[in-house]
C-alpha cells in the first residue's frame, strides 16, 4: 500500500483514473485540487469536472460541470484515494441522471428526483412524524 504524502503524486494517481470502453468516456472528466494545511488538518480538497453535453447533444466548454470537493488526508492510501475518486465520479453520474430523470404525472412532464431541491421543496407532501 502506498500512501499519498504530496500534491503532485496525488494528482499524478488521479489524473491516472480514465472511464473507458463506454459514453462516460466523453465525459473527459478532470481533477483540480487544493491544498488545505492548519494545525487540526493537513491534506487536500480535490474537485471533479467533467464536460457533459449540451442540450443539443454536442460537447463544448459552456457544458463543463462541477462536482462537490472532497477531503483527502495527507498520509492516506493510495486505494482510498482511487475509491474516494470513484465516489466523486459515482455523485456526478448520479446527479445528471436525478436531472434527466422525467415522468409524466396529470398530463405534466416532471423531474422527479431533481437534485437541485430545497429541504423545503422536498419536504412539500411528506408526512409529519
């Protein structure tokens, strides 16, 4: 197991991750990180971004997204990071299929798993316990 000590082995390690052999391979996705080092914390909050297509289907630069950061400690795996970049790509994944997920309810097209909802948008209909 090798463990993570600096910027440029972790980006080198990250840069490494390719989807292949399906559509996500167009997804170009990329890492951005930042150095986060105070007396209680010492490592790095890396960001995925990926280029997804517009909504004529095309690829271009106005289609870049952003996923969340993610903390990775100065001093973890190797296999964390690849895992914790997985994760990063699984979250992006997941949340452009919340926003294309659509059914029809009474006649109106609806994006029922819209991930950019408020708590109180999602709370509207749910039971009080």
């Amino acid at each position: 197991m090798n463990k993570i000590t600096n910027g440029t082995d972790l980006m080198n390690l990250l840069e490494s991750i390719e989807m292949v052999g399906t559509r996500l391979a167009e997804w170009n996705f990329r890492w951005a990180m930042q150095e986060v080092k105070t007396q209680d914390v010492d490592g790095w909050l890396v960001q995925c971004s990926f280029e997804r297509p517009d909504v004529n289907g095309e690829f271009t630069e106005q289609g870049v997204g952003y996923g969340r950061e993610w903390f990775i400690a100065n001093g973890a795996p190797d296999t964390g990071v690849v895992f914790t970049a997985w994760e990063a790509m699984k979250f992006i994944v997941f949340h452009e299929m919340h926003e294309s997920f659509t059914v029809m309810i009474d006649g109106k097209r609806v994006r029922l798993m819209d991930p950019h909802k408020e708590l109180a948008d999602l709370a509207v209909g749910s039971r009080i316990v």
